[in-house]
C-alpha cells in the first residue's frame, strides 16, 4: 500500500476475498491476520477447482513484493583528516564486529559527553572497515533539532530501505512491515549501520538486526542501558594526544612557538578534540586581551565544560553584527539556517538593515569559527552544546523581548514562504486560511519547483509550528500546518509532519473546536494517519473533522471529510459503510448552491462519488450496479476533460469486468485506461493496469 499501484492491489484484494467466500472479511492488520487470511483462500481454493484457477489468476496479476536489484549504500560522513588516539575504543569495536555470529546481533553503543569526539571515531573506523562490509554503509543522525523532531525509527527505515534500492514508492507505510522488510533484505548482507546522537534505546531498537554480516554502531550521550549492546566510553584525549591533534592541526613550528601559552589551552580544553580543534587557530596569534562582550566572565568560568569554554573564547572574537546573529538564529533549533531565514531572525537592525548576502557571508564566517556546522544542502546547524551557549548570549545581551521578536519574525517569514510554495505546488484546492487570498501562489517555474522548495525547507517548518504553539498563536500554528498540505499529499513526508500536525490539532480544538480550521486540522492529521496505516486513529479524526465543520456550517469541508471516512473504509475493507459514506458526501455537496465561491468545484466532486460508490459495489460483488456509478463518473469526467480520472474510472470498471470473466470486456477498458495512463506518465497505475491485464490473460487461457 506504499503507493498507488499498491493500494489498487490492496482494495483488489479485499475485493477478491468477498467475491470467493461470500462474505464481508475485515482488512487484516498485521502478518498474523494476513496469514489467516492467506490461509482462508487457500482452504477455498483446496475445496473449489473454480476458486483455485480464480485464485491463481488474480495471484498472477499482483506482481509480489519488490525484490531488488540490491543498492551498495555509502552513506557515512567524511572522516576527520587528523584523527588521534582512540586506540582501545577501535580495538573493542573491531572485537565485536568480529564476534563468531551466535544469533545476537552485533552491536556497540559509543557514548561521552559532547565535543569529545564520539561520532567522529564512529566515523573513522567506519572508514576504516570497507573491505569488511562490502555491501555498504547506513548512516542516520537521530538528533534532529529538539526532541520533538527527532527522527523515529519508521523515518529512519524509509530511508534506509531507499538507500538499499527500493523504489520510494514501494516502500511499507506500517512501522513493524518496514522492520520486517528491512530484516529480511539485509539478512545475508555485510553491513554497517552507524546512528549517530541517538536519544533513547527505544529510538534504535527497531533499526537492529540479528543478521550475522550486519554491524551497528550506537552512538549516544550516556550508555544505553535498555540495549543489549557493548558499551564503549570514549573519553578526553591524554596530553600527549592533544599535543599531537594541535600539531597535525596547526604545524609543530607554531605548537613549539606558543611556549607557556600551550599548557593553559590544553588545560582549558581538557582533551575534548572540538575545543582544541577550536583553540588551533589561535594559537599562531599572540594572546590578546578579552573583549567580555557578556560572555559569561573570565577565563576559569567553565572549568570542567571545555566545549563552553571553546564556544565562549570563540564568540568573544567575533564582531557585533556576526555575535547578534550567531545569538538569535540559536532561539530554536532550526533544522538548516540559510541566508533568508537568518536575515528575518536578526530583522532590522543598524542603517542598512540585513542582506541575503551579507547573512551568507557571516553564516559561513560562523562556520569558519567552528560555531555552526554545514550541512550537506549547502546552509548551516548548531550543534547541542554550542546552540545552548548562544541562546543563553541572547537572553542576557537582547533580552527577552528581543528574542521573543527574532522567533516570531522567523515564523512569520516562514508561513508566508510556505502559503506562497504550498498554492504555487496545488492551485486547484480549496484554502481556510486568509493568506492565501492575501499572498497568492509564489514565483517558481511550475508546481515542481514550489513542492522541491516546499520539501527543503519541511524540518524548519515544523520547528516553526511547535515555536508558533509556544509563542501562544493557535491561528500561525494552523495556518503553517495548513501549508504543509502539497508536501503531505505529493512528497509523503508524513513522519516528519506529524508532530506538526498533531500540534495543529491540539491548537485549533484549544482555540475554535468549531471551525473550520479546526476541521481542516484534523483532515489533515487523518490523512498523514492513513497513509502510515494507523487507520484506528485515522477514523477517529475524520469523525472529529466532520463534526467540526457541520458545527462551523462548512459543507464543502463536511462532505471532504465524509468522503476521506468512506475511502479509509475501502481501506478496510468495509464497503457498506463506505458506500454510506460517499452517499452522505454526494448529498451535502448537492447542498451548495451556485453561489457559492467553490461551486465550480462540486461536478467533479461528485464525479468522484460517483466513482467510489462504484469501487465500494464492487467490493459488495453489486456489479451490475457498480458499473453504472462507474459509467456515469466516466461520462461526467470526460465533460469535464478530466482525462485522469477518466482512466482511474475506467480502471475501475475493468476490475468489475475482470471479477466476472467477462474477459474482453476488461480488455478493452485497461487498454483505453492505459493509453490515457501513458500521456501522464502515470507509472505505479500502468504497473497496476500491466498486472490486471496479466491476470484477464491468465483467465481467459
């Protein structure tokens, strides 16, 4: 059901079931209730030949499950250049990468305190070991920019199976059949699977394997005792090493001439690789005197924390317009910082304000100090510890009326950006938020180019909807979940947005439960739902969807969420409560009178009733019914040259051919759907269309 070839297969599927025995089987949701099902057609089969040669057309025209070829992953980062010490640290990872397999998966939990290091040694015998792994390298950052938007388990695996060479668009929407699918394809695989800056065990439980040629390397703050791994502390470097790290950094001729100088930088880095890292520069300078710029005091105030002493000695060198924005563009934890998000941060500011390029050229002047990292989409990030020191910098020298103001500026530029992207990437759909009349769609080349943007910029997005909830703004946080709706509906980033959305929810009910935003919220969040198959809580916030807008008068938004139940319903396989669905849906659309500023766009909903209804009467085995919803859709979208959904239509009445062995029939249909198909490059549904012609084939032989 991971797209839309699948989710034809599934409803076929369902489909089949009550055509072969005569009764309503409820959609199984889990390996054991489709085995009994698997099960349950197999005892048909065995008792009925008729059923058997049905069972083994329809098989024949499913394709199965993807099955490679096999990507080789590369996905670690780059190792340092100068990498020191460590020796017992790579010494215990190679042990347990070499164990004898004994049916327990390999793992090492790496853990110490930041800026010591820890990833980067995960890295380094990572590189160290290709020859070892031959099959490739996983990598996952499990920190995302606050707890909230930490990537899980299921995020993680979707990208994982991406990188192994699955289509995106094959991949499960279930968690556990995503774990399932993942165990299975690197069973016999040599691997490497490093995640780094892990929170919790249960963040990484699901991504560890049994398979005796897969490694995983943990990478964490503190031992994970809820895992059953060796742990491994990666402690300071020893004097010796810290010496020889500086040397490689800055050359020994400079090492040699800071004389005295070099024993207080190797005591206040207190072997942590980041701050002597961060010290190397200055040390081909001669010690000047501190500016106190409200750093925190003098130079023993973080004795026993020498990355806040690094950071702090940093910050003091920077100049006034680099030290305002390194301070306010930490008050969340943005995802990627670029040149545009950080000039509405700092917002103005001096005479000439704040370029885009200016703010590019001090980001990478921030980088260049160690304060911010770059990401590999070309913007920049805080790590933990340095994002912290910063945030604290600007309570104490902006305030926190200042703050308050660069948080909401960013927002601000945020929501605007994502209404203008969001109408830009789906023109055709109905908005509740007034921007959208205020903006318009935004300047990009087609509806690819506005989703691309849409898509980049999704984590900030995010972040920015949990900021609004925080800066008590019910109506910003609806508006930016709002506009996340073309990148849920064509990107599938449902993981990613669904903090958002459940936070959404959350405002909308506390602020208007009778609105139509708040029925537009809880649409919304039903969908990502169903499309990562937790089709329980789906239901439930469709029912609350509908309520809404029958409560706030909207019509338009009650007949969209009945209908989105009748569909999660097809899913269910439940189809008389589907056709109800859709029968209520037709009847509350026919309520809009030509007045009204969305009357356009009711044939072509009603189009599409009439279509459903269909695909539920033929769950129903009512095909003489099911092909006249199905002919009369066909003939409406066809006025309407609605060439799409013509052939989804005609899809739908080959199926009812199919199910009846009227073979010709069903031929002449799916070849009439697939021509139209081809000028669309409608790829998963022609991949359908060639299966259900396979069978036809099959059954007619």
């Amino acid at each position: 059901m991971a797209n839309e070839a699948g989710k034809w297969a599934w409803e076929s599927a369902g489909a089949f079931v009550r055509r072969v025995t005569g009764r309503d089987v409820p959609a199984p949701t889990d390996t054991a209730e489709r085995a009994a099902v698997a099960q349950l057609l197999l005892d048909v089969a065995e008792s009925d030949p008729a059923q058997a040669r049905a069972l083994r057309a329809w098989l024949g025209g499913q394709g199965g499950a993807w099955s490679g070829p096999l990507a080789t992953p590369s996905l670690l980062p780059p190792s340092d250049r100068f990498f020191t010490d460590r020796r017992k640290v790579l010494a215990l990872l190679d042990k347990e990468a070499g164990r004898k397999a004994d049916g327990t998966p390999r793992v090492s939990v790496l853990y110490g305190p930041q800026g010591m290091g820890v990833s980067t040694a995960a890295v380094h015998w990572g590189a160290q070991q290709r020859k070892r792994f031959p099959h490739g390298q996983l990598y996952a950052d499990l920190s995302g920019g606050s707890l909230a938007t930490a990537p899980d388990a299921a995020a993680v695996l979707r990208q994982f199976l991406i990188h192994l060479g699955m289509p995106a668009d094959r991949v499960p929407p279930a968690a556990q059949d995503r774990v399932e699918r993942f165990r299975s394809l690197v069973a016999e695989r040599q691997l490497l699977v490093v995640l780094d800056h892990t929170r919790s065990a249960a963040q990484v439980r699901p991504l560890i394997t049994a398979a005796p040629g897969v490694v995983t390397v943990v990478v964490a703050r503190r031992p994970l005792t809820g895992l059953d791994a060796v742990p491994i502390p990666v402690g300071p470097l020893s004097d010796k090493d810290a010496r020889r790290l500086l040397t490689d950094l800055v050359g020994k001729e400079t090492v040699s001439a800071a004389g005295p100088a070099l024993s207080g930088i190797l005591e206040r880095c207190e072997g942590s690789p980041f701050a002597l890292r961060a010290a190397a520069p200055r040390l081909a300078f001669v010690p000047q005197q501190r500016r106190g710029r409200g750093g925190g005091g003098d130079g023993d105030a973080h004795v026993g924390d020498p990355v806040r002493a690094a950071v702090q000695e940093s910050y003091e060198a920077l100049e006034p317009e680099e030290a305002r924005l390194f301070r306010l563009c930490a008050l969340r934890p943005w995802p990627a910082v670029g040149p545009e998000l950080a000039v509405a941060v700092v917002g103005p500011h001096g005479t000439g304000g704040l370029t885009v390029e200016r703010a590019g050229v001090l980001l990478a002047g921030l980088a260049e100090a160690g304060l911010v990292e770059a990401t590999p989409e070309g913007r920049y990030r805080y790590r933990p510890a340095v994002r912290r020191f910063a945030e604290e910098q600007a309570a104490r020298e902006d305030g926190l009326a200042a703050c308050a103001g660069a948080v909401t500026r960013a927002v601000e530029h945020l929501l605007r950006f994502a209404v203008r992207a969001d109408y830009a990437a789906l023109r055709e759909r109905w908005h509740v938020g007034p921007l959208y009349r205020e903006l318009g769609p935004g300047d990009y080349p087609d509806a690819g180019a506005a989703l691309a943007a849409l898509a980049a910029e999704v984590g900030n997005l995010v972040e920015a909807v949990l900021a609004a909830e925080e800066l008590a703004a019910p109506a910003t946080v609806c508006e930016l979940a709002e506009a996340s709706w073309a990148v849920q509906l064509k990107a599938g980033r449902h993981e990613t947005l669904l903090p958002a959305l459940r936070t959404a929810v959350r405002a909308a009910v506390a602020h208007d439960p009778d609105s139509a935003m708040a029925g537009r919220m809880h649409t919304q969040l039903a969908f990502a739902l169903m499309e990562l198959d937790l089709l329980a809580e789906a239901e439930s916030c469709l029912v609350d969807a509908s309520s809404a807008f029958e409560r706030a008068g909207h019509l338009l938004g009650r007949a969209t969420a009945v209908e989105s139940l009748g569909l999660l319903r097809l899913r269910q396989w439940r189809w008389q409560p589907a056709y109800d669905c859709f029968e209520q849906a037709d009847g509350l659309l026919g309520s809009i009178g030509p007045d009204h500023e969305r009357a356009g766009d009711v044939p072509r909903a009603r189009a599409l009733l009439k279509r459903h209804r269909g695909r539920a009467l033929r769950g129903l085995a009512e095909y003489e019914r099911a092909r006249t919803w199905l002919t009369e859709a066909l003939s409406e979208f066809r006025c309407l040259r609605d060439n799409y959904n013509a052939a989804r239509t005609l899809t739908n009445l080959a199926e009812t051919w199919a199910d009846t062995s009227a073979t010709e029939q069903a031929l002449a249909a799916i070849d009439e759907a697939a021509a139209i198909l081809d000028r669309e490059q409608a790829e998963p549904h022609l991949r359908y269309l060639a299966g259900l012609r396979q069978q036809c084939l099959t059954e007619r032989d």
